[in-house]
C-alpha cells in the first residue's frame, strides 16, 4: 500500500467506514484524484481512480470534489455526474445529476472586469512571448507557466502582472506555477465546503488535497467541529515535489502521491 503511516488513516478514516450515510468525502481534483502534468488541458483522472471514487460515491452521504478547474471541466476529468462539483474554488456549483451550473452572484458580478483586465495585460507584460497561457474560467483568469521555455523568465513577468492586478482592486491567488486573477470577495474552498455542509448536514467529513488552497478546506472542517456541527474532521494531505510546506503541519495524515488516494478511497469504499 502507497500510503504513508497506513495505520493511521485506518484509525482516522473509520468513524466514516463505520456509518457512510452520515458522511461525506471531500476531494480536490488535480494533483489529488489526477496526476499533476506540465499541460493542464491534459489533466486527467486514470481510470481506477474513477472507478474507486464511483464506489465511494455510492456508499456515502455526500462525496464531492471541490477543485479550482471549472465544473463542467473537472466533471469531465473525473467522468462521474452523480456526485457534486464545487468548481472555480467556491464560486460555482454543478449538482449531481445536472447539467447547469450555478456561479455565485458575487463572483459573476465581476467576471467581465477580471478578463478584460487580463485580455490587457497579457499583450502588455508580452506573456504569449515567454509561452505563458492563459485560461478563462468565468470570474476568475488564470495565467500558467508551468513547462514554459524560460520558467524564471515567466515567473517575473507574470509578478508584474500580479502587482498591477493588486493595484486594480482585484484579487490574487498563487497556486502550483500558476497565478489567478480573481474577484475581491470571500470564496474559497472552505467557503465551499462551509456551503455544503450547510445543505447536507452529516457527522463525519473528510477532505484531502495537496495544494495551499485545500488548507481552507481544512480549517472549514475544523470550524464545523468546533461549533458542534460536525463531530469528526479527517485532513488528508497529499505529498508531492512540489507541496507546498504549510500542507503538512495542516494534516492529519499525509499520503505518498495519487496513487497512495486511490488505496485510500478503497479503504473506504470496503467498508
């Protein structure tokens, strides 16, 4: 088994095993359920892990991947539509079963704003000449430089770009050689699970991700435990070359690469 500190996550993982109706399984997508790649746009979810998750999703109250990719696209990465999608960290929701997709209308309010600013700059910072895509995903802009020529060369000019978005009033989130330009207002992917515990109340909750944005995850589930709204919160971080270092001390338990996801949605998925 890929998994490190294997007992644990038998220990964590049980109070859910042990009543699936009164739970729910949060996951992140890339880097989680699919392999991190240099090319986004070939991101996906390899078949056993789709095949573990479907398993899972039938046991359990609530299973839903809460992911930065736009619904439609995790959907599609991850090839089940009777789970939930939480996409665009928090600001929009595909339910199962759906095809529509409900964006908040906070987010929404500012999608034109956010990408004609970075329709702008990326001709003025001359992104397309240092290889840089960008990625429009409704009322948030991504700029990605991951497998570039000159990554150094990328990385400075796209913080050129992050300090005058900053200046403009928009908001900024660094991820994985990746820089999104969002929406002053507070969504995230603890907003979102916050959401979804609210709408389908259960005992138990469990969220594992690999990346700076899953720790908001992880501190939703914390506060629903201390309210009293939720009795157990499970943490699952996932390690990588590239996790970053506040991910770890934010765990319960970390687990050796997506591989090491798939022995985990097993375990449950077993009973």
């Amino acid at each position: 088994m890929a998994l490190m500190q294997a007992a644990t996550i038998e220990q964590l993982t049980q109070p859910l095993i042990a009543d699936p109706s009164r739970s729910a399984v949060f996951l992140d997508v890339d880097g989680t359920l699919a392999p991190i790649v240099d090319d986004t746009h070939k991101a996906r979810v390899p078949q056993g892990t789709r095949d573990a998750l479907s398993k899972v999703a039938e046991r359990y109250g609530l299973v839903a991947c809460v992911t930065g990719r736009r619904c439609e696209r995790a959907r599609e990465m991850v090839g089940l539509d009777n789970i939930t999608y939480f996409g665009n960290h928090g600001s929009e929701i595909m339910r199962p079963g759906s095809s529509d997709v409900e964006v908040a209308p906070e987010a929404a309010a500012w999608q034109d704003r956010v990408q004609a600013f970075t329709t702008g700059a990326y001709k003025e910072f001359g992104l397309e000449r240092l290889g840089i895509s960008a990625e429009d995903k409704g009322p948030i802009a991504g700029l990605h430089w991951r497998g570039v020529p000159d990554e150094s060369a990328a990385e400075a000019a796209i913080r050129q770009v992050g300090a005058a978005a900053e200046a403009a009033g928009f908001g900024l989130h660094w991820a994985k050689k990746i820089l999104e330009i969002r929406p002053p207002v507070q969504l995230s992917k603890g907003t979102a699970v916050g959401q979804l515990l609210a709408e389908s109340p259960v005992d138990n909750a469990l969220f594992a991700g690999d990346d700076l944005t899953d720790i908001h995850a992880f501190e939703a589930l914390d506060s629903a435990v201390a309210s009293g709204a939720l009795k157990r919160a499970i943490k699952i971080g996932v390690d990588s070359n590239e996790a970053p270092p506040e991910l770890a001390p934010a765990a319960d338990v970390m687990l050796t690469g997506t591989e090491a996801v798939v022995d985990m949605l097993d375990l449950l998925a077993a009973g």
